[in-house]
C-alpha cells in the first residue's frame, strides 16, 4: 500500500513540488520505505524527477541540495515494497524508456512478468526489481504508437489502453513532457480520489494528500481514469466514455485524513483485513493456477527435504503461527512446532538441516525473533521470515522471505497483520505439499479457492456484526477477567483474543484451549464471568463442536455471561451463549480468519469506551526491538 499525489495547475512554479511532498508527508503512514516525485513544465526533453530509499525526510533532503525545477504539474509516491527491495532504483517514479513519461503506482501488477517478457523481446531494457517499471515501459511505448498513428501526444488514451492490459491492482498516475500540465490517474481495486481547486487540480490515495488545499472531492470509481489540467477534471471509464463524476465535500480535519476518515488507525486496519488477505494472495500463481513462490529463492529440492517445521515468533506473530500448524500438518504431514521467539533457543531445540526454521514478524525487527533466527542459521537450519516489512532485519537475516502484502500497520494492536500472516503460512504450507507431491493439485486448488473467498467472508463480518460488537463492549465495559477458550484452530485464536483485550483495553484476560476448563480456571467461574468462546463449525468435525457447546453449558452452569463466536446457522451456540456474534460459514482451517475479526471489533470498542489511546496504548511499542 503506497502514498500517491497528483497536482496540475495553471502557473509554473514551485507549487506541484511542494503538494507532493506535503502530500506523501501525510501519507507517509500508507508506506515509508523509499519515496520519489516527477515534474513537468513546459519545454522539457525528460521528465524531471528525484528518488530515495528511505524516509521522506531523505528526499526531502536530496531535492533541497539538487533543487527540481519550476513545473505546471508533477506526482509524487511514498512506497511500501511488494515488488524489489527497498533502494534508489526501486523507488518510484519509474520512466518510459526515452525518459519522456513518469509514472508511479499503488499495488500489484500480476502479469507484469509476462508483460516485461513481451517488452524484453522488444528490445526494452529494465533497470529496477519492480513491476511498476514494467508499465512505465509499456506506457511508454503505447504512447509513440498513438503518436505515430495520430501525429499528437494522448497521455489519457494511452493510459486507458494499458490499464485494459493490466491483471492485478493498481492506481498509476503518469506524466509526459509532450502535454505539460496533464496529469492522468486510472483505478482498479486500489484507492484515487481528485481534489477540486480554482485552477488548479490534485489527485491522491485518500484525501489526506491535498485536504489542506481543498475539501472539495471527487471519488474515482472502479475502473475509472480521470484527467487533470489545471483546474479542467475529466473522468472516464476505461473504453473513454464520461461517467458520472461522484463529488463530495471532506468533513475530516488534516489529521483525521490520514486515517482516511476512520477515528483511529487501529479501525481502519481492521477494515484493512480483506485486502491484507487478498493483497497477500495476488501474484502468487501461474497461469495453471499453481503456487509460484519464486521470490523464495530456495530450492524446490531444499524444500522437498524440509521433514519438520519450526515456527518462532512472538505474540500476535506466534499465534498465527499457532493457527498454520494445524492447517500444514493436515496438509504437508510433516511436525510443526511453535515456539515463542525468546524461549527458543534457551530450550536448546533440536535442529538439523532439514528443519526449516520459520520467523514470523510484522515488523521484521522485533530482536526476540531475530535473535533466534539467527540461532537457529549458526544451528544449520534454512531460515524463512513470513514478514510484512520489506528490506527489514528478520528478513535480511533469513535464507528467504515471504511477505505478507497487508500494507504499513500503524496501530501498536497487530489487526490486518494477523490475517495476512495466515494467509502467508498457508500459501507457505499449499506450496510445500505441491512440492512435496503429498497433495493432490485439485486438492490444492480446493483450498486456494477457500482461502480466495475469505476476503469477502471478513467483509461480511465487518458489515454485519459491527453494532452487536460495539454495543457488548460498551455493556461489558467494567468487567475483568475475561476467559477467551477455543478449541483446534479456534485455541490460538482465543489467545489472541485475549491479547488485543490485554493490550488496549488494559482488561485482565486469559486464552486457553475449551478443554482445559476443567482442569483447573473453572475454579474461577462465578456470577457474571465473563466467557468468549470460539465454536467451530457444527457441520464438519462435529464432536468439535458439541464439546465446545459443553463448554458454554458448563460456564454457563456456574453463572458465566457468555459470548459465542459462530458460524451462520448454528444450531446451538444462540441457545445457549448471553450473545452470538456470527461468521459466514467456512471450511474449520479457514475459520480463524473470520473468528478473529469480531475479538478485534471488541478489543478497539472496550479500549475506547475505557478512553483508552486506541492506536498507542500504555508500556507497548510497535515494534519491539529489545530483548
Ligand atoms: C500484537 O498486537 C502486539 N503488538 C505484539 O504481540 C506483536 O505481535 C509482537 O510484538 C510481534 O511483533 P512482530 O510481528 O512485529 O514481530
């Protein structure tokens, strides 16, 4: 997820300069690791333009001491790294191959493989590891035809044309020194919206970009490509016909935008869940359908070997961990252990060169995980990071990597991390047993199709759910000791849920698994106790379920207010249960990536009724860099 401006007006000054980095400093949240602007004025062979790794405040820095100069128009992008590390080269914009056109872009292109194949045998070259670079470079070349075919330069066309050839998720914006003053922007399944000014326009990922030079706004719809010059907007759909343009005025102050409208990061994050899980799964597949983990760098052979897993995380990290042991052990047959990073390797593991060691962080810094990781490499063992931050530590210390694309996670409370995280593992366990042969490629295929459908799943519970949640917390805002029980893949989503309660609801809360009740917390069970239980489907395993229905009678016997997290249609959980909050059904494996979603509704509503800083709650950090 990266931060995009846009600005056309009517004067060549130094204003489209200054949007842009005003604009990407308020997008710095949506991704930080290398930013880059591009201007246009009037007379120019090649678009003028400056990029650097790192913070904005490193451009910032080198465009203070390499002035850019005077333009009508320019874009700008802070980016979070899906494709090519984080460095100069990678970092956006990125130009057509006779530097006459810039572009910079928001998402993922899936065959941008086959596209910088096609342009290679073209005699197109490449400089950087993007998939961004590959559209600059069509675009590029879709422009000299159109130019060569009508005599005129049609930046917007062309635009138009390629965004047709694009599979995947994108926002581009581009610029072309042959129509200075034109900026075009075009959308699909990622955010654009254009600011309205007098004589003058702007284009950004959310409003944030320009809400300090205008309120007034125009929301791009799916694909949708908008034009800009000066203060003139045109918007059309991909095939060029006018649509209905969709105006409304901002009602959030500058630093409300930055959290896209949403009270708190942590709720926009949440929101974020779908996309964490769909961004993760996209271009992670050949045109057969079967998983390609190129970016793995590791041998299939190495892999084949693997005979035990060893998952080392902390917190949030270990219990998505937790949740992909049940689901790669049913799947690849082999042991998957789960140890807490700082325990690791004080337990003196037993590894071996066929274990692979796999490191799961959001952060890619917290020094638990990497500590251990780095045990585990002078213990022989191959090193895989599941991580959510490019050209981190944990990564750049493991033998390979596989990021989870659920963009930069501001709020303390890990939330679409989580998610994204599963997804990864699976991904991780599907291709291990597609290498390993121990499944079928229809049997492989059932499950991706399962964990495609979750996104819409996770929306579900979003739209739905949402009141019955916030009105528990408000309702439950005094009480203590909340016991959060699970059974199988509903266990490591119980513990989660009483983290998120722990952390920013400063509530004491216990996860355990149902079926330790009994030997022993049940002790702690009286009046008004309140009880979480996560209920696995009744349709599959059912003994799971009549036992955790058990469960709930038990509490319930001594008292306990209980909550149930079920699935649609369950017969018994609404009988038993105080209140049920409902998931859409799905496969037992599948289940945590619904079953987590309204634990971390309940967590953010209890912390604000309690007026707690949702995004930074007491004592914690983001990111734990200590021992
Ligand atoms: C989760 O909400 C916490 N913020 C914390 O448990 C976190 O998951 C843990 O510190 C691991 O962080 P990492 O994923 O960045 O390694």
């Amino acid at each position: 997820m990266c931060g995009i401006v846009g600005y056309s007006g009517k004067t060549k000054c130094g204003k489209p300069l200054e949007v842009c980095l005003q604009g990407l400093k308020r997008l710095e949240y949506r991704g930080y690791d290398s930013a880059g602007v591009a201007l246009v004025a009037p007379g120019m062979e090649r678009v003028a333009y400056a990029k650097k790794a790192g913070r904005l405040s490193n451009l910032v820095g080198y465009v203070q001491r390499h002035p850019l100069p005077d333009a009508l128009c320019g874009i700008g992008h802070t980016r979070w790294a899906t494709n090519g590390e984080p460095s100069d080269v990678n970092a956006h914009p990125h130009v057509s191959e006779d530097g006459r056109i810039a572009i910079i872009h928001n998402g993922i292109i899936e065959n941008a493989g086959k596209l910088k194949f096609d342009l290679q045998s073209e005699g197109y070259s490449f400089v950087s590891d993007t998939d961004t670079e590959v559209a600059a470079k069509l675009l590029g070349k879709i422009a000299d035809d159109i130019i060569k075919k009508t005599g005129k330069p049609d930046l917007f066309t062309a635009c138009r044309r390629m965004a047709k050839m694009l599979e995947g998720t994108f926002t581009i914006l581009a610029v072309d020194v042959r129509e200075p003053g034109v900026v075009v922007g075009m959308r699909h399944d990622s955010p654009l919206v254009v600011g309205v000014g007098k004589d003058e326009s702007f284009l950004g990922s959310d409003v944030a970009a320009f809400v300090q030079y205008t309120r007034e706004a125009i929301e791009l719809g799916q694909d949708q490509a908008v034009r800009i010059e000066g203060g003139d907007i045109t918007i059309t759909d991909f095939d060029g016909k006018p649509v209905e343009d969709k105006h409304f005025t901002v009602d959030w102050d500058a630093s409300a935008a930055e959290k896209g409208g949403w009270p708190n990061f942590m709720d926009k994050e949440i929101h974020e869940d779908p996309s964490a899980v769909n961004e993760t799964l996209m271009g992670r597949f050949d045109l057969d359908g079967r998983i390609k983990l190129d970016e793995l760098h590791v041998d299939e052979d190495v892999l084949r070997q693997i005979d035990k897993i060893i998952v080392v995380a902390c917190g949030t990290a270990s219990y998505a961990g937790l949740v992909a042991k049940y689901a790669i052990e049913h799947w690849v047959r082999i042991p998957v252990e789960v140890e807490l990073a700082h325990e690791f390797r004080y337990r003196d593991p037993i590894l071996t060169p066929r274990t692979l060691v796999v490191a799961v962080s959001q952060s890619g810094e917290t020094m638990d995980t990497l500590m251990a990781i780095r045990h585990a490499r002078e213990q022989g063992s191959k090193v895989l990071a599941i991580c959510n931050t490019q050209g981190s530590s944990i990564p750049r210390e493991s033998d390979a990597v596989l990021y989870t694309h659920a963009g930069p996670e501001v709020a303390v409370a890990s939330t679409k991390a989580f998610v994204a995280q599963i997804t990864a593992a699976y991904l991780l366990g599907l291709y291990l047993a597609q290498v390993k042969g121990v499944m079928f490629h229809d049997e492989i295929q059932l499950q991706l199709s399962e964990l495609r459908a979750m996104p819409k799943k996770i929306q579900w519970v979003l739209d739905n759910d949402d009141d019955l949640i916030h009105q528990t917390a408000d309702r439950l805002v005094d009480k203590n000791g909340f016991h959060f029980l699970g059974r199988h893949v509903g266990y490591p989503v119980a513990l989660e849920g009483a983290l998120k309660l722990k952390e920013i609801a400063y509530t004491f809360s216990e996860g355990y698994a149902a079926g330790e009740l009994k030997h022993g917390p049940i002790a702690l069970i009286q009046e008004g106790t309140p009880v979480v239980v996560i209920v696995p489907s009744a349709r599959n395993r059912n003994i799971l379920h009549s036992k955790v229905i058990s469960t709930i009678e038990e509490v319930k016997a001594r008292g306990a207010y209980t909550i149930a997290i079920a699935e649609q249609g369950d017969p018994d959980a609404g009988r038993y249960a105080d209140v049920t909050f409902t998931v859409p059904q799905c496969p037992t494996l599948m289940s945590p990536l619904v079953d987590v979603v309204p634990l971390q509704l309940f967590a953010m509503y209890m912390a604000e009724a309690k007026g707690n800083d949702v995004d930074k709650p007491r004592n914690l950090a983001k990111s734990v860099t200590v021992e």
